[in-house]
C-alpha cells in the first residue's frame, strides 16, 4: 500500500506541476519569459511592441507590422506639421508588394506583402507612386484614385 500512495502521490505532484507550467505559460506576459514563438505573438498588441519584437515591418504609408498573421498599422499624427515629419530621400519610389499595392523607397531593395488580395489594389494600377511631401514615398492622392478605392472597397462590403 505505501507504494502505490507514492505512485498517486507522485502522480498528483506532476499533474500539479504541469499545470502550474502551463499556467506560467499562458499568463506570461514580458518578453523574459517567452519560450516559445506563440507566446511573443500572443502578448503583441499594438504597433510599437510588434517592431520591438522584431517582426519584419512593411515600408508602406502609414507602415505595417506582421506579427506571425496579426497585422498592426502605425498611428501616423495626419496633425503633425510638415516640417516635423520623418523624412527620406534615399532613392527614388517604386511599386512593390504582391499585388502591386505598395509604393516604397527603391534602396529598400525587394519589399514583400503579406499577399492578400484586395479589390481595390486595382486602383494601383494607373496611380503615380511618388515622393510625397513629407518626403516618404506614396501614391498620389488624386480624385481619381479616391474615386476608384471608394467604389472598389464598397463593392466588396
């Protein structure tokens, strides 16, 4: 008898202990902590801690941040003035992304999407990617291209 209260007991002590594990786990919040890939993923909530964590940054206006499928756009401050923005001219603007939807500086050498298509994308097609004037590259906003995203994304609600 005493074995076999050792064997449940025993058994109870690593049921215990697993749980607790798992516990830490799923509740483990800072980046200390993070054992496997899911975790880092999971605790990203935002923007800022999506670049922290070093996931791969898309160069678009306003910039996106792909953390394993979970997408965080950057709060760009439209009030801020002119002068105050980040600017670049390293090189001229080209097209890029998987759909063509992407407008970013060409001394960013190949830049990738995540590869969803939208219909709206179309609209790219005939716009001008270009130097904008806070000096980061961009479409050129014209009435055309807002009346072609406008009617492209209604059709798809």
């Amino acid at each position: 008898m005493p074995t076999k209260n050792i064997v449940i007991g025993g058994l109870l002590l690593a049921l215990l202990g697993t749980i607790a594990f798992s516990y830490y786990l799923i509740s483990c919040e800072e980046d200390s902590c993070f054992l496997f890939d899911w975790q880092r993923t999971r605790a990203t909530q935002n923007f800022e801690e999506c670049v922290l964590r070093g996931y791969p940054v898309l160069e678009s206006y306003p910039r996106q941040c792909n953390a394993d499928g979970k997408v965080f756009v950057e709060t760009v401050d439209e009030r801020q003035s002119t002068d105050k923005r980040p600017t670049s001219t390293r090189g001229k603007c080209v097209v890029g992304g998987c759909s063509g939807e992407l407008c970013v500086d060409a001394t960013l050498g190949g830049v990738a999407s995540i590869c969803i298509y939208r219909e709206e994308y179309m609209c790219y097609k005939t716009a001008k990617c270009e130097r904008q004037d806070n000096g980061q590259c961009g479409w050129t906003q014209t009435d055309e291209l807002a009346s072609c995203l406008a009617s492209r994304r209604s059709a798809n609600q």
